[in-house]
C-alpha cells in the first residue's frame, strides 16, 4: 500500500512539474527596469507587463554604436513582446547589443515576480516560409550596404535611376561602420597648416630615386619631383602632398603589387571624396594626421559627435541622404548568392532571405558587387593565406562577421578574374576598446617588459609581425594627455576619457611611476623607453626609424592599453578597370557588372597603406554608381 501511495505522489508532483513547466506566466503587473553592460556602457531597459504577459519592452538608455546595435535596439524589444519570452536568437551584427538586450529584459521580467523558466521557453515557431519567389526590378541593383554601396546607390539615384540596394544583414553599415575612422587624401588646405620636417622630405627624396616600374610610376614621379623643385624654390615649409604622392606611396608601400591605372585613379579620386562626404554632413576634425600604417599625414578623422562612432561617417549621411531626398532604404535580410548572367551581360541576381524566402532582382541597366572582404570568413583565409604562419579560427579578426567575401565567391562562379587574393592583412588593434582614434602621431608601442620594438608608423605587415613576436603576442599603447586634448576628451568610438577608465578600456597613470607600477613593468625600463622617445622626437631621429611624430610623451596623465594583431583587411579580389568594370579571366570587361571596396583587388597590392580602405570605398563607390547608368 506505501509503495502505491509513493508511485502516486510521485506522479502527483511530476505532473505538478509539467503543469507548473507549461504554465502561463505570471508576473506582479508594473513596469520595471534593469540596467546592463553593453558594447557601449551601461543599458538600462523598462517592461511594462500584466498578470500574464508581457505588454512592453522599451530601451531607456544605451551606449551603443549608432548604425551598428540599430537592429538590435529596434527589433529586439519588439520580438519579445510578439514571442513573450527572452529565449531569442541574437541579432546578426550586432552580437554584444543583443545579448545585453535579453538579459536586460530577463533581469527586469524577474523583478516582475516571473521566474525564470516561464520566460525561456522557446518562442513559437513561426508560420511556414512561402515558397514563392519574390521579385524586384530596377536600374541598378546594388549588393552590399556599406561605404561602397551605399555611395554607389546614391549616384545612381542622382543621375535619375532607380536602385535597389541587397543587404544579408539587418542594417546599413556593412564592415565601414566598425572602420578605424580615417580616409586618406591630399589636402592642401589642411596640409599647409603643418610643418613638413628634414624626415618627411627625406622620404620624398627615396621614393624620388626609385627605379620606376612602368611609364604610370615615371609619371607620378616626374609630377612630384617638378613640385618638390618648385617648393624648394619657393622656400616652403608646409606639408607637401599630392595625388601623385599618395599613389607612389600606395603602389611602392603595396610592394608593386597594385594596379598602376587602378590606383592613379583611387588617388585623384580621393581628393574629392573629402568633400565629397562634407557636403552630405560629415565634420572633419581640422587637422590631418598619420594612421596607424598610413606612412604620411593625410589621414582625415571625423568629429564623432555627429554621426557617431568609428565609421558612422563614412556611410550614415550617404544613407540619410538616399532615405530623405529619394524615399530609397535597402532592402535587409536578403542574402544575394548569383549574378544572373544573359548573352553574356549581368542583368540580375538571385537569393534568399534570412527567412527562406527564394528572391530574384532584374537589373535593367547593371549590377554592383560591393560585399566587402573576406576578413571574417577562416575557410577562404586558409584556402588563401600564402605569407603568414596561420591564419585559422584562432586568429581574431577586427572585421564584422558578415565580411565573408560573397561577392567574391559569386562573380568568380560567372568567369570574374580574381587579384590578389593571397595578400591578408593583420593590425594591431584594440583588445578591449581602448583606443582614441586612428593616429599614431602620439603614441608608441611597448611590450610587456616596457620597451619599444618598432617603428609606430611603419607597414602594418611589419608591425603586426613584430607584435607576433613579443611576449604573449600582446602589446601596449601608451600616449598622454597631448592626444585627450587633440581629441577633446572623446575617442572616436564615442567615449569619454573618463568612461573609458572607469570601464577598464583605459589604464591611468597620473604619472609615469604610477603607470609602470599599473602595467607591472620595470619603471626604469618604461622611463628610458619614454626619454629616449622624446629625445627623437625632438631630434627627428629615431632608432627605429620613426619618421612621423607628434608631440612629446610628457604631458601627464599617460594612459595605456592593449593590443594584439588581427585579421584586418583582405587586399586581393574582383579584378576591375579604374572605371571599375569587371574583368573575366581572360581581361575582358563583364557587361553590366562593377564592384566597388574592399570585395575588389588591385587597389592596395601586397599592403594597405592605414586610412585608404575608406578613401577606396567612397572613391569608387561613386565611379561605380555613375558607369553603372551610362
């Protein structure tokens, strides 16, 4: 009789825990709210909710790069209420934002007085995907909505074309809206503001003696030396550059590798994106500066303050643009995966949504690749890598994790010639948010045991692979409070100084005692490291060969963080024309078929030159646009 009196209530309270498992949920009706950490800082959410649902969900507050965490920050709460529950797939794009969401709005459903397996279950499967084709037609399609896309798009629209513009994610952006925030280009009137030492014009003299490789290098070569003749002349002392300049040193700096034509055209072109993106809203910072592997000072930052951190600059007012004077927006979560070819000529492309939906496009007069590179994609890194021990998923990339070279993949399945494609990038680059802009004007390098070990404004191929040989493979950036002024307080992921070191981005040290002692390194090693550098800066002689400075490191408060080298950029990719017209296999021009950006090759060469990737996708980002309606 006991042992069937125990079978029941153990049946009794397995089937409590069934009922109880699959009960509505329950909650102390209200709102309440939760504060978490995001990508940015602090996010603080509010939910409002009934007795048995959950009736709003709304973000009060949030850090969060603009452009970049939109999907998240616009659907996310949305899909909660629609699926009442927080057991949500994260937001491609937007990983981090995402996930500060769920758990946001789990800590403040929990504040409600629901627990918590009543608001993880799985939601609800959603209605079967139709099976029917969807169909768009325009003049130009367009696939990709970053730089280049977005620039093309808006060239298109302003020569009296209609677009369509395909995006396998849910925002504009693509991989410019994580850009390190610096387009090269001469720039006269900004150049002539500073100084131009006996450095910078020996730099000038060797790339002057160089043996050029073909009439286009003569070319460039003979146009500066006819400046620099007239400079000296004059008696000047500003900052010569010119388009001329930027191309030798792009070609000579990308070890011959590039497209002569090809880059002649990127770097008259780039003069003009400067103003190009000024007159549709972006605020340059009035002077220009050297990014990290940029050899020269023509690296234009944005003010952050206007469109946001990072790249935001660089896409965001084409986008507004394009929404604003001509009702366009792309069209999301539709992943391109061919090129429809017809006797020859590039007149569609064919896809699926996120969904799983079949689509197809018809292009009455062309199509534009601009999908980026393949900086996130360790299958075709591998396949392609040549020139670095390893490049597995071990590796860590600074790339978003759409920039999977798709565009790629799909002009090569229709006959495209690809360049290049072993020349892989890495960067040292940020491990924990710590950096305040591009420049490396003002900073220097050391590792662990607080020496320097490199050239800061040398190639970004040299850099990272002295970086690969310091202890742990991780280095430090130190600089002072000449680059927190030259920056006024905010760096351009948008943070203050301040809350970068409060969240740990940034270590401080009031004076460099305090700064070793934070950094656990020898204090009379870091202190001969500091005024051997200053020594140089003053001389303009470095041990390491340092040709660009800045200020001296002598200003407290010094501040440091880390960095490692990443997967930065991919320089091979779809041979085009300076027109940007696709090439085949065999030098022919594709009809109907451009690219634009990072997903093409021939620009950079064997090395990208820090702050031309920008210069290139809003450079050719308008070629392609205006071909494409010829």
């Amino acid at each position: 009789m006991k042992k069937i009196l125990s079978i029941i209530l153990t049946l009794c309270m397995l089937m409590s825990g069934i009922i109880l498992a699959n009960a509505e949920m329950a909650f102390t009706p209200g709102t309440y709210d939760a504060t978490v950490k995001g990508f940015g800082g602090d996010l603080k959410l509010e939910v409002t909710v009934d007795e048995t649902s959950i009736k709003e969900v709304k973000i009060i507050e949030h850090a969060e790069s603009p452009g970049i965490s939109d999907p998240a920050i616009t659907k996310l709460p949305a899909l909660i209420v629609e699926k009442q529950t927080v057991a949500l797939d994260t937001i491609s794009g937007c990983t981090v934002s995402s996930t500060a969401i769920l758990a946001a709005a789990k800590d403040a459903l929990l504040k409600a007085g629901a627990t918590e397996e009543s608001i993880t279950q799985p939601p609800a499967e959603d209605a079967p995907v139709s099976t029917e084709t969807l169909n768009y037609n325009a003049d130009v399609i367009v696939i990709g909505a970053g730089g280049a896309g977005m620039t093309a798009a808006l060239e298109v629209l302003k020569a009296g074309g209609s677009v369509v513009i395909f995006d396998k994610t849910g925002s504009v952006g693509g991989n410019t809206i994580a850009a390190g925030s610096a387009l090269n280009a001469s720039d006269e009137a900004r150049q002539q503001k500073r100084t131009m030492d006996q450095s910078e014009m020996d730099k000038i003299k060797e790339i002057l003696a160089l043996e050029p490789k073909n009439d286009i290098m003569a070319g460039w070569q003979k146009t500066v030396a006819d400046d620099i003749a007239a400079y000296e002349a004059a008696g000047s002392t500003y900052l010569y550059d010119s388009p001329a300049l930027h191309a030798l040193q792009t070609y000579v700096g990308g070890d011959y590798v590039g497209d002569p034509a090809v880059i002649d055209a990127f770097a008259k072109g780039a003069v003009g994106s400067v103003a190009y993106l000024e007159d549709l809203g972006t605020v340059w910072r009035d002077s220009v500066d050297a990014a990290i592997g940029a050899t020269w000072n023509r690296s234009h930052t944005p003010d952050t303050n206007f469109w946001g951190p990072k790249g935001a600059s660089f896409v965001l007012p084409q986008a507004k643009k394009i929404k604003d004077d001509y009702g366009v927006e792309p069209v999301f979560e539709h992943k391109v995966e061919h090129i429809v070819m017809t006797d020859g000529k590039a007149t569609g492309v064919t896809g699926t949504t996120l969904a799983g939906q079949p689509f197809e496009a018809t292009a009455n007069k062309s199509v534009i690749i601009a999908t980026g590179g393949f900086g996130a994609n360790v299958e075709m890194r591998v396949k392609y890598n040549k020139h670095w021990a390893n490049l597995g998923e071990e590796v860590l990339t600074t790339n978003v994790k759409s920039a999977t070279g798709d565009g790629i993949v799909m002009a090569e399945e229709i006959g495209a010639n690809l360049v290049g494609m072993e020349w892989i990038q890495m960067l040292l680059y940020p491990l924990n948010g710590g950096s305040m802009s591009a420049s490396i004007n003002n900073l220097i390098f050391v590792n662990a045991e607080g020496e320097r070990f490199v050239r800061e404004d040398g190639r970004r191929d040299v850099i990272s692979g002295a970086v690969l040989e310091q202890t742990g493979a991780v280095v430090w950036h130190l600089f002072d409070e000449h680059e927190v002024e030259r920056m006024s307080g905010r760096s351009t992921s948008g943070k203050t100084v301040v809350e970068m070191v409060e969240n740990g981005n940034l270590i401080k040290g009031e004076s460099v005692e305090d700064l070793a002692e934070k950094l656990n390194m020898p204090l009379e090693t870091l202190k001969k490291t500091i005024d051997d550098y200053n020594a140089a800066v003053e001389s303009g002689e470095d041990s390491f060969g340092r040709q660009v400075f800045g200020e001296k490191l002598d200003k407290p408060p010094f501040y440091a963080y880390t960095g490692a080298a990443m997967v930065h950029h991919t320089m091979g990719g779809i041979q085009i024309t300076p027109q940007t017209q696709v090439l085949d296999t065999n030098g022919n021009i594709i009809p109907g078929l451009f690219a634009a950006g990072e997903v093409t090759g021939g620009v950079h060469g064997g090395n990208r030159l820090g702050g031309n990737a920008i210069a290139d996708i809003i450079t050719f980002g308008q070629i392609a646009g205006q071909e494409a309606m010829k």
